[in-house]
C-alpha cells in the first residue's frame, strides 16, 4: 500500500523554514524560572542553574549534525563576543545523540569561546520542556527566569536586540 506523501515546492519549503523560525515562543512570565540542571562542560567542569543568576545567559540546544545549528554556531559567537563583557553567557548543549568527540571536534575546529556541554544521557533536554527540535534556544534574565525561547532558527539582529535589551536592565 502507498502512502501519499505531499511534495513542497522551494516556496512551500522556505515558508515552512519562516514559520518554524516564527516559533519565537515568550517565557510564561516571572515565575518561568530556568529548571534545576548540572550542565556537564566539555573541559570536564559544571555549571548549575544557580551559576547562571546575575547575568543574561543563553542556553543553546543543537547537533554536530544539525545544518541549521551549524550555520547559526557563528551568529551565537558574534552575540556572545560582543556581549560577554557587559554580563552575558552562552551555554551550547549538544543533544544525547551527538557522540562526543564530534562535539569536541566542532568546539575545538570552529574555536567555539563560550561554554560547551553534553548532554549525555537527555536529561537536561527533558529537563527544558523535552526538546527535541535543534536548534533550540532559550533567553534567561539576570534572575535565571526564562524569558524567550526560540524553536528552529533565530533571527541574529532581533536576538542581538533582545538580548541588549536585557542587558540595560539592572
């Protein structure tokens, strides 16, 4: 028996590529706090939720095989360089399927400057409301309060934007 399947045009395709990027999802308001996670860094080190207070973080769920992912890796690093002085973090989680020395080779190749972890055995993406689409992206305030979350890809202006925003408040 067959199934039909639809067939996108080009147009279709790339409409489909706006809206997943559309997704731009709010934080469910003040008490969104960022959920209880041990982040396990590439250097063998940890981060916890607690050491993400007092400044603006994002944390960035994707795959050494992630297209998307890699393509976006240099607007990450250029959002993350021009903001780390004034109190801004990046986290990269690689998802549990990524083997970890291809996340070592890409963090290493690709001279990634901000934080790298492995997620292991998938708890931290259960942990941030089952992620399972890469790339996903959340926005913490400098009180550890998620509040923006992007599914698919993120536009780098509104993002450099939004995070400058939160960064001129004290």
């Amino acid at each position: 028996m067959h199934t039909l399947t639809p067939r996108l045009n080009r147009r279709q395709f790339q409409w489909g590529l706006a809206a997943a990027a559309a997704l731009t999802l709010s934080g469910c308001g003040a008490s969104n706090a960022a959920p209880a996670s041990r982040f396990l860094l590439l250097d063998g080190s940890t981060v916890t939720d607690a050491d993400l207070r007092g400044q603006v973080t994002l944390v960035n769920f994707w795959a050494t095989t992630c297209v998307t992912c890699v393509q976006k890796m240099p607007d990450l690093v250029a959002l993350y360089q021009r903001h780390r002085e004034r109190g801004f973090d990046t986290i990269a989680v690689a998802m549990s399927h990524d083997p970890p020395e291809w996340v070592a080779n890409f963090a290493r190749t690709r001279q990634l400057p901000f934080k790298v972890a492995l997620d292991h055995n998938g708890a931290l993406a259960r942990d941030w409301g089952e992620v399972r689409l890469t790339p996903t992206t959340f926005v913490l305030d400098r009180q550890a309060r998620i509040v923006k979350r992007y599914l698919g890809p993120t536009d780098a202006t509104a993002l450099n934007a939004f995070v400058e925003g939160l960064l001129a408040q004290r």
